[in-house]
C-alpha cells in the first residue's frame, strides 16, 4: 500500500493494525476450539473486504497489459478481451497464444501470492457474425493442463451473452424464470392477499424484468437513460417508491 498506492503515516498505521495479529477459533453448541492466528485474508462481510481485496490483486492489471490491451473486472470476476479479424490469415492462432499466456502469467502470480485460479470458472467465448465465425479455426485455448472449449451462451454478471451477441439467450432464459415464478405464485394465489401477492410479483417477477434490462435497448454507454425506461414503461426506483400520480407518470 506504501510503495504502490503510496498511504502512509496513520492511515498506514490504521491499515496494519487491522490487519495485523487476527486470530480465529470455532464455536460448535456452546464450546469453543483452541484459537489459531490469521495470516491471510479479512473477515468475511467486512466493509474492508473490497477495497482490500482490489488493493491486494492491482498486480494483475500490470500482468495483463503486457499480453493484452485490455481488462474488465469487478470484485473477483476477471474479463479478459482481444478483438481481431478473421479474415487475416494467422491472426486468430496469435490472438490465442497471447490469451494462453496471459493466463499462464496471472496463475502464476495467483500462486506466488496465495490466489488460486478455478479453472472450473474460466470460460472462452468467440464473439462475432455467423459468417466471420465460420472463418476461426480455433475453438478453444490451454492453460496449464486444462483445455477451455469455447461456449455459446455464457453468463456474466447475471445476464446472458451468447456468440452474436443478439440477446436471445438472456431473453429466453428471462422469459423463463418469470414464467416460473408466476406459476409458483398463481399455485398458492388463492392463499394471498392483494397488496401479498403484488409483493411477490415484484420482488421475483419485476426484479427478473429489470435487471440488465439496458442491456436489450442497444444503447451507448453513455445515453440519456430516461428515454431508454419510457419506451418499454419501466419507472425509475423513486417512482416506484412512491404512490404514483397521472402527475408524476407523466413528467416521466
């Protein structure tokens, strides 16, 4: 934290003595193990969690730079990303070897600093047209001694990529779960009040509805958001708060 993100003084203290002398034991019906010091890790649940855990893995930024151009991550989920064009003669099998590689150098530092990587979790996805995945030879990419075959839909952060990135999937499997939600509900209706059954509707159906719902508009990243709600008659979180009024539904 010092020499990287130079804190020092008492915040540095602050940090140290957090971190420094944990012990942890165990409680099982009213008895307690013998305590045992800490020397990795937080607790679980911290506010610190977090922000230390990005503090501790800023390293792998540095690693990927060299091998690609860019990175995407929140919290403990790593994206790794290279464009290239099928239609150079070679380019695919360069832009696998770097991805290999790159993977390769982040195990390794994973391991020097007590990290693992879950090569059950590490997934490949080609994204392009029909006709310019057509023109990819390679399928897949090895890491160590694990082979990573690459997937047509995969999930990420909650809502579903598939190869063309057309949103079929994450519609598909959206339209199911509040399927399957509504049919849970519709099973026990008759045991539920009004305003019962409009909180069970919202918490698993709406919820389902608008969750990466942005993600279906097509939209840039950094257009108005409230025409993007008007259209498919989604309310902003404070209209649904509050008791809604031709007034407010309007001036939406």
């Amino acid at each position: 934290m010092k020499s990287r993100f130079g804190v020092n003084g008492k915040a540095l203290q602050w940090f140290a003595s957090y971190l420094a002398d944990r012990s942890q034991r165990v409680s099982v019906n009213g008895g307690f193990s013998s305590s045992f010091p800490l020397k990795q890790g937080v607790p679980q649940g911290s506010c610190l969690g977090p922000l230390l855990f990005t503090v501790y893995t800023s390293k792998l930024f540095d690693i990927v730079s060299k091998h690609l151009p860019s990175v995407h991550c929140y919290a403990d989920d790593t994206q790794l990303y290279l464009a290239f064009s099928p239609a150079v003669q070679g380019e695919d099998e360069f832009v696998f070897k770097a991805m290999a590689d790159c993977i390769q150098d982040l195990r390794k530092w994973m391991i020097e600093d007590w990290l693992m990587l879950n090569d059950d979790k590490t997934e490949l996805m080609l994204i392009g047209t029909r006709q310019q995945l057509k023109k990819v030879n390679l399928n897949s990419i090895t890491v160590g001694n694990t082979t990573i075959e690459a997937k047509s839909v995969m999930r990420n952060l909650g809502s579903w990529f598939d190869r063309h990135l057309d949103m079929s999937a994450h519609i598909s499997k959206l339209s199911s779960s509040a399927f399957y939600y509504l049919h849970n509900i519709s099973r026990i209706r008759k045991f539920l009040s009004l305003d019962t059954t409009e909180a069970l509707v919202h918490a698993f159906v709406t919820s389902c509805v608008d969750y990466c719902n942005k993600l279906m508009c097509r939209a840039p990243r950094h257009c108005h958001v409230t025409p993007l709600l008007y259209k498919p008659h989604w309310l902003p979180v404070m209209q649904r708060i509050s008791v809604a009024s031709p007034s407010s539904l309007s001036s939406i």
